[in-house]
C-alpha cells in the first residue's frame, strides 16, 4: 500500500523537478518551476518543500535536497516585508500565507534534520515571520473562504508545537470552534461563499465538496490530531463519513453543484491538497476511509501523464498541457498520508456503492438519486457564488453509470477566468462549451435558460418501480430575471434501473427557439437528438456529445436515455 502512495509521489516530483530552473543569474528564476499550461511560475510552488524533504530523507537521493533548497531560495520572490507570502507575482492575495507556513512547518517538522545548521536557521527565520502574520491577520473576521480559517486552525496547532508557543495554541483552539460551528443540518461543512454565513431565500448556504474533501477538513483533522482534541475528532470524523456520501464509486467526487467548481476537477479541485490527507491516514480503524483515499488515488493515476496530473479526465486526449498546481499541491497531501503510515486495511465498500434510492440535502437544495446502476443529482441549488457559476433550477446536474462512469457531469454553465492565476485556457476554442444540461433560448441576444433559475421548486415521488423528480421554474438570464412575457418550465425525471426519462413541458405560449441541449459522456444511448457537436470543458474536464433537441408545436419533449447494452 504504502508503495502505490510513493510511486506516485516520487512520480510527480522526478517531473516537477526537471522543469525546475536554475543558473540563469536571475534571483527571480533560479530555483522556480515553469508550468507548461500556464508559461509562468505560480507562486505557491515553494510548498512543494515537504514532499521533497520526504524524498530526499526517505530515498537518501540528493536531488530531492537540493531542488527544495532552491524552491526555498526562489521563494523569497514572493514573501512580503510585513511575513505575508503573494499568491502569485501578479497576484496581491496573501490568505495563501497559511499554506506555505504549513507546508514549510511540516518540512521542519518531520524532515528538519536533513538541512544544515544554516539552512535550518533561514528556513525558521521566514516560519517565525510567516507566523506572526498569521496570527495578527488571519481571524475569522479575516474576509475569505472557511478553508482559509480551517488552514489556520492547523498551522496555527503546528506552530505553537513547534515554537513552544501559547498564544498560537489558543488561537488554533479558537479557529477550530469557529469553523466546527458551520455546519449544515446534514452534517457538511459549509463556508465556502461569502458571506460565510449567508442563508439563502430557499435556507441554503454556501457548501463546496472539493474543497471540504481536499482542504478544510483535512486541516480541521491536523488541528485536531495535533491538538488531540477528542472532541473535535470524533465531530471531524462524523463530518468525513457524511463527506463521503459524495465520492462515487470509482472514488471521483461529485461537485457538479459546489459553489467553487469553476476549479472542480473530477478528482478533486485544481489548487487543494488532496483528500488523502484527510482519508488515507486511518487504515483498518476506518477501513472505509482508507478504501476512499485508495481510489481516489486510481483517479490520479489515471490522469497523470508524463509524470504530471492533468486537470481532468480528458484533458491529455484532448491536448491540453498540464497546470503543475495541480501535481505540487496533491503530491503535500500523499507526503502526509505516508508520513502519517499509510497501511494496509481490509478492501470495503464506499456508501456510494449501496446507497439509499433518494437522498435530499435541503441546503443545497439537492435531491441524489440511486436507482439500479445509476446515481444521479438533481439540483435548484440557489447560492451564488459568480455569474454564470454552478447550476440551478432544477438541472439533471450528474449522471453516473456502475458501467459507464461518468455520463453527466454538470461543471460551469459559463466558463471564465474567475481566478485567473488558478485556471487555464484551451487554444481549440471551437469546441470548447457547456457540459450543463439546459433548456435555453435568445430572445434580442440575451440568453434566458433553466439553469440560472435560482426560484425553481424541486419536489419528488417514489414507488417501487421508478423514482421522479419533478421541476416548475421559469427560464432566467445570468442575472436571475425572466423575460418580459416570461417562459415556465416544466421537468419530470424518471429514474429506473434500466434508463432515465426527462420529459419537458413550456408552460407559456412561447415555444419559438427554444431549445434542450444534453451534452452527454460515453456511450451511452440518447434518444435521436436534432444536431450534435463535441465539446470540451476545462472545469470537470470533460469530452462529451451535445444532443441538441427542439420542442413540438405543443411546447414538449421526452428524451430517454439507456445504456447500450
């Protein structure tokens, strides 16, 4: 087991380390990593200091050494005079600080005593200036996402331990409490929007699976292993068993709804750490958890190429290049799973594998459907967090099939460049579209469509048979407005084990123009479409078939869709 994690850690850092820079004569070159997709130098790579210290204890290799001394080096680019660290060269946000101090605590921590006198005593010198901002600035009034306050939780738990200091232990106490208080009613963890603590007109608040799964309760968990706070474990544990409910079968996670998927890829999220420092590190006393951290790290497998992890599962057949955010990030995580001892444990199912057939999450406003070999998403989520972000009203928003994988995977219903450091753009632009199913329409250029319908009202019905998820909305501009002479919708979804039928009904005179697109990914069989065309989306990173389908005279359409087999 524990080879399997190594393997693919030593993996990634051989190929991260030979796109490392150095002897340019330039201070703010030497020593940074060029990044093939996005041609620059993200500022975060210093942290990949830890896994390289692991490396180069656990091999005695000199390289793994020597390149996270220069990381370190190249590094002092970014920090700023007042301890805080740039996101990026071009990027003034320093939340990031926490990260960096972790990572570098970590290091010192666990591997300290592979650097000279020296270097040990630089290397302390920007942790106690890294720290010392934290603490000042990084409170929960502190304007971000709840990651942040959860990374800050752990840093300042590994900080207080390694400087002896008390103040920093309170501090970690009290950021902990804070975040271990924003809890859904379904016991996932919630925060990631702004305001925090936002309730939306439907009582939803802002809930993002990538990034509690690959970011807040892994650190949340380091606070509470560090601290050994009981307390606090037992609760982070139960939030991990409820978090769980979304990783599929082949241990990729849904987040076709989550407030942040614009960064969502089906492994994980683009710039988090990695759910394995949150799951692989329980062997048989959570055999479950372990098993989720396992394939879950099949899927990283399966997405990396060239010793690099490709931001989706289509992204290399595709042709486009590889952002190294996403190998440096994930390669601190399984740096922490083997040093926490990754073991082996006793192979079990994960809950996706034997769900209940309907599961509803009221503040996500959410229904999850498993009927035969299906799992599926149906969602009138109404918390947003950009223009043109998750989807709404009612959208079929996964698919997945025990044979076919992913079918549906709903990601932005509008690409853009929201972090533009922390995301990618494709050179093939003709393909490049929605993989959000929708009924949609133009009427004078503006774009009204079902998913940006943030009132739609979702109810359901169950028999033996089959499971329908019913959808009264009304078609909606990105800024949540009807048309002058407004269109209604209406959806039914039936699911049974051999297929799933959306039958659409417009509830409004207006009929002309309107359209169903149903981008679909693998063969799986649709009913017969109008048009179709391949389209690609970075976020998810997916290739998938447009099905284009029109209504009749009468304002309807029924699409079926099967397996082939």
């Amino acid at each position: 087991m524990k080879k399997r994690y190594f393997d693919l850690l030593k993996n990634w850092c051989d190929s991260l380390l030979e796109l490392q820079v150095w002897d340019t004569g330039q201070k703010r070159l030497d020593g940074g990593i060029l990044c093939p997709a996005c041609m620059n130098m993200h500022g975060r790579t210093s942290e990949l200091v830890y896994p390289l210290l692991y490396l180069a204890e656990e091999t005695g290799e000199e390289k793994y050494l020597v390149g996270a001394k220069r990381l370190f080096v190249w590094g002092e680019n970014l920090l700023c005079d007042d301890g805080s660290m740039y996101n990026d060269a071009q990027s003034s946000w320093n939340g990031i600080t926490v990260f960096a101090a972790a990572a570098l605590c970590e290091a010192l921590g666990k591997h300290g005593t592979m650097l000279d006198k020296d270097t040990k005593a630089d290397w302390e010198k920007r942790l106690t200036k890294m720290a010392k901002w934290i603490y000042k600035n990084l409170t929960m009034e502190f304007v971000t996402n709840i990651n942040y306050h959860a990374a800050c939780a752990g840093v300042m738990a590994l900080l207080g331990k390694y400087f002896a200091y008390a103040p920093y232990l309170q501090r970690a106490r009290e950021m902990a409490a804070s975040c271990l208080a924003h809890v859904t009613q379904e016991g996932l963890l919630y925060g990631e929007g702004k305001p925090m603590d936002k309730i939306t007109p439907k009582g939803c608040r802002p809930v993002d699976i990538g990034y509690n799964a690959e970011e807040s309760l892994p650190l949340l968990l380091l606070y509470a292993r560090t601290m050994q706070d009981e307390q606090a474990l037992r609760q982070i544990k139960e939030m991990l068993h409820r978090q769980l409910l979304f990783m599929l079968p082949d241990g990729g996670w849904d987040n076709s709804f989550g407030t942040r998927n614009f960064k969502w890829s089906y492994w994980g999220s683009r710039t988090s750490d990695g759910c394995q420092q949150a799951y692989g590190i329980w062997g048989n006393k959570e055999p479950v958890f372990a098993e989720a951290a396992l394939r879950n790290l099949e899927q990283y497998k399966a997405c990396t190429h060239n010793g690099l992890l490709y931001g989706g599962r289509d992204y290399y057949r595709h042709g486009e290049a590889a952002c190294i955010h996403h190998t440096f990030s994930h390669a601190k995580a399984l740096a922490t799973a083997l040093d926490a001892g990754v073991t082996p444990f006793k192979r079990c199912q994960l809950p996706s594998d034997n769900m209940q057939p309907v599961q509803y999450y009221p503040t996500l406003d959410t229904y999850r459907i498993h009927m035969g070999d299906f799992i599926a998403d149906v969602t009138g989520y109404d918390f947003e967090y950009l223009k043109g972000g998750h989807t709404s009203g009612g959208t079929l928003s996964m698919l997945w099939h025990k044979k076919l994988g992913p079918v549906i995977m709903s990601s932005m219903v509008d690409y853009s460049l929201y972090e533009a450091h922390n995301m990618q753009l494709s050179t093939q632009t003709a393909c490049c579209g929605s993989l959000t199913p929708r009924i949609f329409t133009e009427i004078e250029g503006i774009t009204y469509s079902n998913c940006y319908d943030y009132q739609a009202k979702l109810n359901m019905q169950q028999s033996q048979a089959c499971i329908q998820v019913m959808v009264d909305g009304t078609l909606c501009t990105v800024d949540q407005k009807a048309a002058a002479a407004p269109i209604g919708y209406k959806i039914v979804y039936t699911f049974t084990k051999q297929k799933v039928c959306i039958e659409i009904r417009l509830t409004s005179a207006y009929t002309k123009n309107v359209f169903f697109a149903l981008p679909l990914i693998g063969n799986i069989k649709p009913t017969a479409s109008k048009t179709q065309k391949p389209v690609f989306n970075l976020a998810g990173g997916f290739e998938a078939q447009e099905h284009l389908y029109e209504f009749n005279a009468a304002g309807e359409l029924c699409v079926e869709l099967a397996t082939s087999s």
